[in-house]
C-alpha cells in the first residue's frame, strides 16, 4: 500500500511550491517547450511559449490544492513547434519544476500540443493537487487562438 498523507501535509506540499514561485522581485513564469525534456532542472529546449503568473502566483494552498490566480497569455508564441514539456520558475529564472506535455493525462494538458511562431498562448485556469498518495500537476485549458 502506498504512503498517504493528511490534508495539512499536502497543503504544506503544495504552499511549498507556491512559495518557491514567488520567491523573486515580480511574477513566476510558465514556460513550455519542445523536444526531450531534460533532467530535472536541466539544460532546456526550444522555448515555445513563455506566460506570466499572477504576482503572488497564488494566495496558498487549500486542502491539497493550489490554485492559481490568472495567468497572463504569451500573445506572441516564440517558435514553433510540439510543446512536449514544460518549466516552471521564479521571476528570477530560478528553477521550481518541470513536467510534461500533452493533450490528456499529462501534467500539462493542452488543447492542441501544436505552437505556431507569433500566435497567442493561454492558460485559462491551473491548479496544483497535492493526492493522498503523491503529488500531481493538472494545469487545464491551454489554448491557442489563430489571429484572423
């Protein structure tokens, strides 16, 4: 059987991050890549996408979940290409976390995992849970409009 932890604790987890996101001068940023997704904290990719939290990125942790406050859009996607992964860090590049890219069941799920050079990209809602039994990433409704 696997560990399972209080409703504090894995509030305490997900405050964590929430406070590593909000450890520089201004906003956490969200930003998503193509390609293999490096080791944990490593050399990354292609920059696809880059979007601007909320400053704080969130006001704190509720039984287990972390809500994030709105999520400023990249109005102009930097490359293109498959977003394949994504990172996580503090304004000042500081690195919190990395997970992957998909269209379900992925830690970051999109709409379409395809990114196209001066588009728009959107998180329109993003929460952290922190389970019973480990800790999982949902970020919802990731979408990219085409300019028209």
């Amino acid at each position: 059987m696997a560990l399972a932890f209080a409703t504090t604790l894995r509030t305490a987890m997900v405050d964590t991050i929430n406070t590593a996101l909000n450890a520089g001068a201004g906003a956490a940023l969200i930003r998503i890549y193509d390609g293999s997704r490096p080791a944990t904290g490593g050399t990354a990719t292609t920059l696809l996408a880059e979007l601007t939290c909320t400053d704080p990125a969130s006001t704190g942790g509720s039984s287990g979940v972390l809500t994030f406050s709105s999520i400023t859009q990249d109005s102009s996607a930097n490359a293109t290409g498959t977003a394949t992964w994504f990172r996580m860090v503090d304004s000042s590049a500081t690195f919190v976390m990395d997970g992957n890219v998909g269209t379900s069941g992925s830690d970051l799920n999109l709409t379409t995992t395809s990114i196209v050079a001066t588009q728009p990209v959107s998180i329109s809602s993003a929460t952290i849970t922190a389970t019973p039994h480990l800790v999982q990433a949902v970020e919802d409704c990731l979408y990219q409009l085409p300019l028209t």
